[in-house]
C-alpha cells in the first residue's frame, strides 16, 4: 500500500480504528475521518506509534451533516491529488427516533446519506485515481432490513433495529448501484459485514444496549472484525472485485431484497433528491 492515499471514516474507534491501523500498518497514508478532536487525535497518535507511520492525518467532520460532509470532501480534494481507498465505515444505532441538522431521520442519513453524500463528493478524484476501491461498511442485519422508499423518515413507526436493519440494506442496495455505474472505470465498490464485534456500537442502553453487554465477551474483536474492510481495501487478490458482498474475507450472498436493481435505482434517485435539497438550504454544519 505504498504510495496508496486511503480515508477511513469512523476510525477513531472501534472496527474503524483498526481498519486505519492496518492500512497503515501496510503503508498507506492514511486519513482518519472522525467527528470528536480528542479521540481523532489520540487514534492519530495510537495508531503513528503502533506502525511507526507518519503518515496519518486526522480530518473532521459530523456524518450526519450534509454541510460538514461537503466541507470535508472538499478539504480531501485540496489536500490530497489523489484518492485510492475510500472506507465508509462511520455508522450508529440509535435507540430513539431523531434527526439530522438537516431534518433528515438519523439512522438513514448518517448511515446511509453518510455513505452516499461522501462518495458521490469523492468519486470523480477516485475515478482520476483508478485503480481504486470503495469499501462500504454494511451489516449481516441488512436481512432484516426493508427498503420502505415511502418512508424514509421511519414516519410510519421507529424501531432501533430495524431502522438499522434497513439503513444496511441501503448500504448494500447502494453498493451494487455504484458497483454498476462503475463497472469498466478501474474503481470498484464492495461491501462488507464485519461479523459481531465488542465495539462501541452496542453502548446504546434500552434493550439493545443490555443484550449487547450481556453478550460482549464473546465477540469478535474490533481488530479480527477489521480484517474483512483492509483485505477488500488492500488485497490483490481482490483487485477487479466488483460489487460483491464479504464476510470474514469470503465472498457471500446477501438478501434477495439487497439485490433488487429497481429498489438501488430508485434509493439513489431519492437519496440525489435528500442531498441536493439539503445543499440547496444551505442547512449549517455542526461545530465539529
Ligand atoms: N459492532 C458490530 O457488531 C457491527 C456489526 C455489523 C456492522 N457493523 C458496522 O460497522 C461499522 C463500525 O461500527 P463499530 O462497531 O466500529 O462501532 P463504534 O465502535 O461505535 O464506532 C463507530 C465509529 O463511527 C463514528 N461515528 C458515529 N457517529 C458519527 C458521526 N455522526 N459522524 C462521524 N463519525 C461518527 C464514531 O465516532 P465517535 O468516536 O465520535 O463516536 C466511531 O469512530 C458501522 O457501520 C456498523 O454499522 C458493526
């Protein structure tokens, strides 16, 4: 990964971090996406010490923020002539239903307008960078998921799990669109589900967060859950994978709803329309 410029975002903990790490263990300069300074800098600092790299810059940016997500796209694109990893790894759950800045239902816009507002800001640099690769960070939950493009605000009714559960959907529905619409450009798009993992994920409360406790010892560590992104980011051996779905390094199958090219044409269509909009407002970014 030498000479390799890759952006992780959600890297100042949890499967993020070590996906950072191991790219930069590897080589790469290494960007870390991350919304708080002080953890940004001491995963910066963490992870220069354990590689020896110096080669690791932290930038700031709230993902569920339209404004701050173009700010951050456009601090990549002057800094940096070239972009050859793009890791979307950034995503939550939230117990209760709440919204964005820009008025959007949290769980859909910072893990799924996240992956979407980023990539579509960073894919003309990465299509000038080809060969280069998109990771998206998705979940085995996306079986649980439906894509309702009538109701993505989860108006109708908000349950925590599922409206995770259709946000990684969403992820994988997104991959395979963006997969297509680039097939021949020398950037490809997979996607991946890191397994169980004893991150800070499940840190939630309500019965999610007491389940996830209770079960916590007995997870996959961030650093084995990481291994399946920087394999996908780094491996030859999946240098022309392209719109493909991997769990612990293996190619899968995922849902039949995941593979619906109506339902990934139309979430692009609607997701172009939520952006836009909000760029439209001019709705503030946050203070990170
Ligand atoms: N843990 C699991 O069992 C599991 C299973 C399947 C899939 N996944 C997926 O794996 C990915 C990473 O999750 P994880 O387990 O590593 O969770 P984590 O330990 O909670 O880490 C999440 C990362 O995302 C960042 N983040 C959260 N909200 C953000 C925002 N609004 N703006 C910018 N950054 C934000 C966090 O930053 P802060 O440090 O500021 O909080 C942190 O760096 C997620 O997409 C998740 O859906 C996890």
């Amino acid at each position: 990964m030498q000479g390799k410029i890759c952006l992780v975002t959600g890297a100042t903990g949890g499967i993020g971090r070590e996906t950072a790490r191991g790219l930069a263990a590897r080589g790469a300069t290494v960007i870390v996406v991350g919304r708080d300074r002080a953890r940004g800098e001491a995963a910066v600092e963490s992870i220069r010490s354990d590689t020896g790299s110096s080669s690791v810059e932290l930038m700031l940016a709230d993902l569920s923020s339209q404004a701050a997500i173009r700010q951050l796209a456009a601090a990549v694109l002057g800094r940096h002539p070239r972009l050859d990893v793009l890791v979307n790894n950034a995503g939550a759950l939230f117990p209760r239903r709440g919204f964005t800045v820009d008025g959007i239902e949290r769980t859909f816009a910072l893990n799924h307008l996240g992956y979407f507002l980023l990539t579509t800001l960073l894919l003309d640099r990465l299509r000038k960078s080809a060969p280069a690769r998109i990771v998206n960070v998705a979940s085995a939950a996306h079986r649980w998921g439906r894509m309702r493009l009538d109701d993505l605000q989860a108006e109708r009714r908000y349950v925590a799990f599922l409206a995770y559960s259709n946000s990684k959907l969403a992820n994988l529905l997104f991959t395979y669109e963006l997969a297509r619409r680039l097939e021949g450009s020398g950037v490809t798009a997979n996607a991946v589900h890191p397994g169980t993992v004893a991150s800070e994920f499940g840190t939630v409360g309500g019965w999610f967060g007491l389940a996830f406790g209770a079960v916590k010892p007995f997870l996959l560590s961030p650093t084995e859950a990481a291994a399946t992104s920087i394999y996908l980011a780094s491996s030859p051996e999946v240098a022309g994978t392209n719109g493909k779905y991997f769990i612990k390094c293996r190619e899968r199958r995922s849902s039949g709803a995941s593979q619906d090219h109506e339902a990934a044409a139309r979430l692009w269509q609607a997701s172009e329309a939520l952006t836009r909009a909000a760029a439209a407002t001019g709705a503030p970014a946050p203070s990170a």
